[in-house]
C-alpha cells in the first residue's frame, strides 16, 4: 500500500482548521486568522539590524550575546521595530518544521546555514534556560551539522529568528509549497516539470510526494534531515532504496536529490528544487 504524505497534527482544533485552509489553497491568502488557540499571531523585526551570523564555533557566545542584549519589551518599544502578522510568514504555518517552532516552548531560536541556497543545514532549538543559551545551542548545532557535511569550511551559521523576534528580513520566511522537480530516466532528461510537497509519511519520517496534477508518481521519505540514504515507494507499489544529497535552501525549501531505480530497472535521478 503507497504511503499517505501527512503533517503532524498539531495540539489544537483551531489550528487543524487552519492547516485545511492552509493546504487547500497553498497559493490563496490564508485570510484572518483564529486568535483563541494561544498561539501568537505577531512577530518583530527591525529593519536596520545586523545580521546575526557565525562563522565558527569561537564566535557562538559572541553572536548569542548581540542577539538578547534587548529584551522584547525594548525592542518592541524601537521607534523602526515592525509588527509582522503571522499570515505574511508563510514558512511558521505551512511547513512542519515552522509549526513545531511556532508550537514550541520558548525560549527558542532556528539558525540556518549561510548562503542558504548551498548550506543545506537548519536548526531549531526550544526550551532552553534561557534566550541566549536557546541562540547559542542553535548556532552550534548548526556548526555540528555542517561539519558532519563536511561544510563547515564553505558556509556559515545564520540566526533567524529567537521567540518571536525576527532577526532576518520577513522575505526570508516564504515557502514554496510546490517546489519543481526534474527527472533523469536512464541519463536521459524528462521535458516534464513535476512537484514535491513536504510532509511525513505513516511512520513519521519525512516525505516528499512527487506528482504532476492530480497524479502521484512517487514518495520518497527518510528518516532525518541528515540522512544520507532515502526510500522511494511508486504508484504501483513497489519500492526502492535511494541515495540522498541536500544541496540548500530556497524559499523555505530543502533542494536535494535523489539516485534510485525505476520500476523498470533503469536509473532514476530525482532533483528537487533544480
């Protein structure tokens, strides 16, 4: 039996609502939304900052430090500080890992890998002691990560947001719901363009759905987002292994590939976000 591609449920009816919204019309404005679940609808950001980047491991403390020297309440009082509305940040409500942050304890903090679009590296840290050890903790998980990728020489480690705080600029948290995908059967190009929704399957893990219109090509999961191998299950069942490379980041998508075999025997070459 295919697997079902799925998101987590998260802890309330309101927000389950929201999501239907959310996935049925992936390109519409999601509209108002609830304010009865408990969950925040506004972030600050203030365009003159910084940017908040890492560039080893020595300078973590130093970059957490700049991070909370304001609490929220002063850099909510700013004279430039902006309030965001959740609904203009579509990463924190279409995609798994946006909403467990938004559901997380604080304090917490993501850090990605910098220049995004080559660092295929994210972390998100939640219930920490306190805002700077949530920061520092992100930062250097995120050096662990792109260390293990053998990255740590080519990218660095950029903070973007701490609680509810925006330290990058909101454009930095769009997501593409459909993210292109192209295929090489055999070594040969396929002239179609297909799609890849990010979820999880039955098990949990994470699961891209492969499709073009109404049709399912394929999904293929793994178990974390440094796994190096991945599972491909096609539409007429059967199933193979697959070996996986992140690449990076775009608008809040993972582009990766995937080698594999088709059903037919022939190789398959999946990319993701080409």
């Amino acid at each position: 039996m295919q697997p079902t591609v799925s998101y987590r449920q998260p802890r309330s009816i309101i927000w389950l609502a929201l999501l239907a919204l959310a996935s049925c019309a992936p390109t519409a404005d999601v509209g108002p939304l609830p304010s009865a679940d408990g969950i925040t609808r506004q972030f600050l950001y203030t365009p003159d900052q910084d940017d908040l980047i890492s560039t080893s491991r020595a300078d973590v403390d130093d970059v957490a430090a700049a991070a909370t020297s304001r609490s929220f309440a002063e850099i909510a009082q700013r004279r430039r500080t902006q309030e965001i509305r959740l609904d203009q940040l579509a990463y924190f409500f279409r995609s798994a890992d946006g909403r467990s942050y938004l559901l997380a304890d604080d304090p917490k903090a993501i850090v990605r890998g910098e220049p995004a679009a080559q660092c295929p590296v994210q972390v998100s840290v939640d219930g920490s002691s306190s805002p700077r050890q949530a920061v520092s903790q992100a930062l250097t998980a995120c050096h662990d990560d792109l260390d293990a990728l053998d990255l740590e020489d080519s990218c660095d480690c950029r903070l973007l947001a701490q609680s509810t705080v925006l330290h990058a600029e909101p454009a930095t948290f769009e997501y593409a719901v459909d993210l292109p995908v192209r295929l090489f059967r055999g070594g040969q190009l396929d002239p179609v363009t297909y799609f890849s929704r990010a979820g999880t399957d039955d098990a949990g893990n994470r699961a891209l759905a492969i499709e073009i219109g109404e049709t399912r090509l394929m999904v293929v999961s793994y178990a974390d987002p440094g796994a190096v191998t991945a599972s491909v299950s096609y539409a007429d069942g059967t199933t193979a292994p697959a070996v996986r490379m992140p690449v990076g980041y775009d608008r809040g998508r993972l582009r990766e590939s995937f080698t594999t075999t088709a059903p037919d025997g022939a190789a398959l070459r999946v990319i993701v976000g080409p």
